[in-house]
C-alpha cells in the first residue's frame, strides 16, 4: 500500500484496550489494522462494527478517521 490516503472502510474492532487507547480494527481479509484512541472520533469497544480510512503508519497500516456505526 502506498502512502497516499484510502476511501473509507468498514470493520470489527477486534481488539482494544481503553486504558492504553489502542487496538486493532479486523476488515474480515485476514488483515488488521492499528487503531490509535487519538484517531477515533467516537469512543469504540471490542466487537463494534466502524468505519474508517487506512493510512500507512511508523509500523504498518493505522486507521484514522475511526467513528462507529
């Protein structure tokens, strides 16, 4: 994936951690993508379906533009 930004996406959060404010967002392709608490426009827990935007990050993809649905 290049650094240029993608459309929106939709998935599961698969894991995340209020405490430490981070997690990972499950998209169904086997892949998961980082979720920082900083790039969630609403509070999200385990299980919830968002949408999102994916970007490449220091350490891999990252989702931004977190909001549930």
């Amino acid at each position: 994936m290049s650094l240029q930004e993608t459309g929106k996406r939709t998935g599961t959060v698969a894991f995340f951690h209020v405490r430490r404010g981070y997690g990972f967002i499950s998209a169904g392709d086997g892949v998961d993508v980082f979720v920082h608490q900083s790039n969630t426009g609403t509070p999200i827990e385990t299980g919830q379906q968002v949408e999102y935007a994916v970007r490449t990050g220091q350490k891999g993809l990252e989702a931004y533009d977190v909001v549930a649905v």
